[in-house]
C-alpha cells in the first residue's frame, strides 16, 4: 500500500480488543491505515483482549484507564464501563486530538458523542454503524430503554460529520429510524479477505471430529446470545440428525451462564447432545471453516456478518437466515449460499439437507470472497476519512464553527 503525501492524525476507538467481529474488523482498519503511512492511535478503554497481539506495533493503544482484570471496575458490564471512561474520553479530546475520529462500533457511539460534547471538541467525527440501530439489544432490553436509546441517538447522532454503514441495510435503517441525512451516510463492506485470514485457514485443525470417515460437520460460529439465535440451528440440526449421521459444532462464548445452561438443557431434551459441542471462544476459527461441511447462521438480526465472509473465503458452504441485514447483500440473494425465513427451523433443516446433497462450487465461492478484500475496503475508508478531515479543517467550517459558538 503506497504511503501518502501527507500524514493524517486518525485516531479509532473501540472498547477494548475482545475476540469479537466488530472488533476484529477494527483491527484489521488500523493495522491498515497505519501501514497506508498514517498516524494512527487505537483508543480503548482497556487494553486487554485476545486481539491485542494482533494490533500492528506501528499503531499506538492510548488506554484510557487504569482498570486490570482484577480490580472491581473490570467486572462491571461494558456499558457501564464506557460511561466510567466518559472523563478521560473527554480529556482525550481536549488534550491530543486527532485530525479526524472513528466511533468503530455501534455500541461506543452515544458514550463518544457524549464525551465530545463535554470536550466542546472541534475534531471531525465518524461513526461507523456495525449493527442496525432499531434491533440492537432487542429481546434483551426493556423497550422503554430501547426508545430512549433511538432518542438519545437522534439528539446525538447528528453531531457526527459522516457514518459509514457497513452494509445497505444498516445505512437504511438508520435513516429511516432517526432521519439522519442520507447524504452522509456511506455504505462500506467491512475488510474481510485479508493475507492473514489466508494464512490462519492453512493453519493444523486438531479436532477429532474432522479426521477421516467422521460425519460431516456443520459449524456456527459466534456469541451465544439472542441474537445468534442458536436455539434455532439446534432444533434445524436435530431434524436433520435425526436421519442421517451429522454433527454440530459452535465456536463461540456465553456472555451468561443462563444463556448457556439453557442451550445445553434444550441439546439433552432433543436427544443430541452425543453430537453437538459447544466449544466455547476460538481464536481461530478460519480452519474450522476450512474443513467443515457447512457454516450454519441462524441469526435474528445481524449488521454485516463478517462471519459468513469468511466462510467464503475459506471456500466453506453457507446457509444462512434472511436476517436484516447483510446475508442476502453477502449471498447476493442465495446465489452463493440458501436463505431462509429468520426463526424457521423446519426450512433451514431442508437448507441444511440440500447443502450436504448439493454443495456450491468451492471456487465460485472463493470468487465472491474477493469482492471482500481488506484493501478495498481500507482504501473506502480513508477516502472518506481524509475528506472528513480536510472539510473539517478548511477555512469555511473553521468559520462555521465559530458561529455555531457564537
């Protein structure tokens, strides 16, 4: 990647760099924008996370607090730990500011916005919207908090000088849902394909399931939460268990032990439970697709599933629910993978059946994968990030913003 004529100041921020999609997509941007010859800081509020290792040591991590993992602070939700940091947040903004700011996931939005009003801070900043906004926390929050939550990004929201969305559907909805202008909302796929996920589907799988003359196995893959709707891919593979010799593996955590004891009790009652592993966070998940006969998504909503990205990149079949949004825009309306109706286990069990029958072209799907590479994506992302900048600080928006103070 060619390094430009000027620097710019970019800083990103995310939580911390857990295992999640969001967050490994926002790895893969900074890593980016650094080696594109920028200055680039990955702002978080913790250091800590099994991503860390992967940051690019050209990328500066500006933690803003002091929390370890075993100091009480470190305990509390993430929600309420992005409040916690709002102060040091704010004193970022005000002390080293960027040239331009990336809010890198949905759920850092209001707490950024927030702290950069308290900053009265003049740095240009970009959400990128990782979910949609009208379905995220769905089911598992009171609805009048879940209005206050559209409220607050109405108020809020229209402090951002641009929002990438990161696929048509999220740029729709979040039109739609609190008018933000369209003319500043930018579709840009997340980088997928990149020569590190390459390289991690070559690496060894060492799991018994895998070796010759096993069944086939169809795997899932992320948090076990409502959203994933596994419950569902549970009951689909069970009908499908049921006359043929199958199993079902899912590479993902809880993020509560209910959760998880209630997808265990529903695997005993269908009688499965000799066939189907949870096998908890993998930091790897790229051979698993490799290998497996499938990649099974039952989601309820999702924002872009990189998942099934790189499934496509590792060549593995998909079957996916036509969840808003993203799987129709990935499988271009099922041509590259079968969609069916969100909560229907009947329909993806046939999905499930006809895939083993009838699997895709492995190279047809490795040519989809391309239409996701990382240095296309990158390149999208600092187009806008650099216009940002440079209307931000051009002479017209100086004068705008000071009789906006005025």
């Amino acid at each position: 990647m060619a390094v430009p004529a000027a620097r710019a100041e970019i800083a990103v921020f995310i939580h911390s760099p857990s295992g999640g999609g969001a967050q490994r997509r926002t790895v893969t941007l900074v890593n980016g924008f650094a080696e594109a010859g920028h200055r680039v800081e990955l702002v978080v509020v913790t250091a800590s996370g099994p991503l860390r290792p992967d940051v690019s040591p050209r990328v500066r991590v500006v933690e803003l607090t002091n929390w370890h993992d075993r100091h009480p602070l470190a305990r509390l939700p993430r929600r309420v730990q992005l409040f916690l940091a709002l102060p040091a947040l704010a004193r970022y903004f005000r002390l080293t500011p960027p040239q331009v700011f990336l809010s890198a996931a949905s759920h850092v939005h209001v707490p950024v916005l927030l702290a950069h009003r308290w900053a009265r801070s003049q740095v240009p900043v970009v959400l990128r919207m990782s979910n949609h906004l009208t379905r995220t926390g769905a089911g598992g929050v009171a609805p009048n908090r879940r209005v206050f939550a559209r409220r607050l990004a109405r108020k809020l929201y229209p402090d951002s000088k641009a929002v990438i969305a990161v696929s048509q559907g999220v740029a729709d909805d979040l039109v739609h849902s609190i008018d933000y202008p369209q003319a500043r909302v930018h579709t840009i796929y997340s980088p997928i394909l990149t020569d590190d996920l390459r390289e991690r589907a070559q690496m060894p799988l060492d799991h018994p399931w895998f070796a010759a003359g096993q069944p086939p196995v169809v795997l899932g893959v992320g948090r076990l939460v409502k959203q994933k709707d596994f419950p569902t891919l549970v009951r689909a593979f069970a009908m499908v268990r049921a006359v043929r010799p199958l199993r079902l593996l899912i590479l993902g955590r809880a993020k509560n032990g209910k959760r998880l004891q209630s997808l265990t009790e529903l695997i005993n009652e269908l009688g499965v439970a000799a066939d189907v592993q949870l096998a908890g966070y993998v930091s790897n998940p790229a051979p698993y697709m490799k290998h497996a006969a499938m990649l099974a998504l039952s989601s309820a909503w999702e924002g872009l599933p990189g998942v099934l990205m790189e499934a496509l990149a590792c060549g593995c079949p998909i079957v996916s629910t036509d969840c808003p949004s993203g799987p129709s825009e990935i499988l271009d309306g099922g041509r590259f993978g079968r969609l069916v109706a969100v909560g229907d286990d009947a329909a993806l069990a046939r999905a499930i059946t006809e895939t083993l029958d009838d699997p895709p072209d492995r190279q047809m799907l490795l040519a989809r994968a391309e239409d996701f590479g990382s240095e296309r994506s990158i390149a999208s992302y600092l187009e806008l990030l650099l216009r940002v900048k440079d209307t931000a600080s051009s002479p017209s928006a100086a004068a705008d913003a000071v009789n906006a103070r005025a």
